[in-house]
C-alpha cells in the first residue's frame, strides 16, 4: 500500500576526506515511505558489503497490506541479515576483525504512522516546532555510561573504546532491535544519519538545516557543514519531508 502522504526526500554519502573508501549505503524509497543509512562497521571485513547487503534487501521488500505488516517485514528483514552475515564466517578470538558487520538506521513511513528501527550508532532525528529531537538511542559504549553510570556525553567520550558499538547487524547471534513509533504530523521533517555527519556538525547547525524548505537545499547545507571541516569519517544523510 502506498503511503497516504506525499514524502519529499534526498539523499547522499560521501567518503569524506580520510578514508579510503565508502562503507556507508542509503536507502531512498519515498514512493515506498521507506529509507534507511548503514555503516559498515570499521576495521571488519567487508563493511562495505554489509551496509549495502542492508539497503538492498530492505528495498526489495515487497508491500505488505498494513503498516504493523510493513514494520514486521523490516524487523525480519534485518533479523534475516544478522544471521545471514553471522554465518558468512566462523569469527574465533584470534580472528575478531573478520566481523561483517553494520550499524543500520530505518525510517518507516505511512500517512500519520511512522516508526524508527535501528541497531549501533546511525541516528533519526526529527525536526519539529523549530526543534530538533533525536529519535534514536546510540547502542555504543558511550550511550552505556552515560546510562548507567550518569556520565555527561564528554566525560563518556574520554574513556577508553567509548565509540565502540555493544549492538549492530552481524556484531552477535542474537539481534535485539531497537523501535520508536510514533504520530507524523504536518511540517515534519526526519533526518537518518551515519556517524561521521552528526559527529562533525551541531544540534543548531542541523536544525538550521532542516528548516529549509527543500529536501535538497537542507541535505546540501549539512554536506557543506561536514566538508568545510576534517571529515574523517564516511558521511551519510537522508532527509524527509511532506
């Protein structure tokens, strides 16, 4: 089933400035309502082919009759592919790097109903009311301490492997996805993004952004921001809008 609403959407990635090559993919699917962005997991094997193994498998999902059937689909979808690239190698102790793995971040849209799936760091935000909001909850080290033991996000960041994901696609046998449903309202404005675009830009520099009328004219903004700097890391971005 088509979505009721018109979705207005582009999308981009970039290698950035450092790396030597692009591990992240995209979806853009706005006659589907469906986008995504992955990150392949860095320093593992083929990174790169999981993150796009993601985005095509989650763009050849035929439409199911309802939104719930819809946002089912995308959950075995990526259930599918954890156990798929888990058995693409015996990963011992010794050879931990041979991990294929990636972070994935899932936009669902139909009508008034949204939902956001994600597993590792790739984030969904939404811009409503002239704020910004962030959807997703990073699965990483960082986001565990500040959790459980009410680190700020800075004192966090300086301890040691605080970047270092504790869920993502293909990372452990068993998967445990994260879900955020919620009400779409006129004049909102979503944002999927991999790490090294929200990393590299401020909350009032994204939402300044976001503002802009156009899809295109806002991903623009954001690629700018990130490539006046160092961009050190691939650089990913979907933005959505009615």
């Amino acid at each position: 089933m088509a979505p009721a609403l018109p979705w207005r959407s582009a999308a981009c990635t970039d290698q950035g400035k450092v790396r030597e090559r692009n591990e992240d993919a995209i979806l853009d699917c706005p006659q589907q309502g469906l986008w995504a962005v992955a990150d392949g997991m860095g320093g593992h094997r083929a990174g790169d082919i999981a993150s796009q193994m993601i985005v095509t498998s989650l763009g050849e999902l035929t439409q199911a009759q309802t939104f719930d059937q819809r946002l089912d689909a995308v959950r075995q979808c990526l259930h599918w592919l954890n156990r798929r690239m888990g058995q693409e190698l015996t990963v011992s102790d010794q050879h931990a790097d041979n991990l294929m793995g990636s972070t994935v971040v899932a936009l669902l849209l139909e009508g008034q109903r949204g939902a956001c799936v994600w597993a590792g760091d790739s984030r969904c935000y939404l811009w409503r009311g002239r704020q910004l909001y962030q959807l997703s909850r990073d699965h990483s080290l960082q986001q565990q301490l500040m959790d459980e033991h009410a680190m700020s996000s800075e004192q966090a960041l300086a301890q040691p492997g605080a970047r270092a994901l504790t869920r993502a696609i293909g990372a452990s046998e068993h998967l445990n996805l994260s879900v955020v449903e919620l009400e779409v309202l006129p004049d909102d404005v979503f944002l999927l993004c991999s790490d090294g675009l929200y990393q590299n830009l401020s909350h009032s520099e994204m939402g300044n952004a976001l503002s802009l009328i156009s899809p295109q004219v806002a991903l623009a903004r954001l690629f700018d921001g990130v490539l006046r700097g160092d961009a050190r890391d691939n650089i990913s971005a979907v933005v959505i809008r009615q």
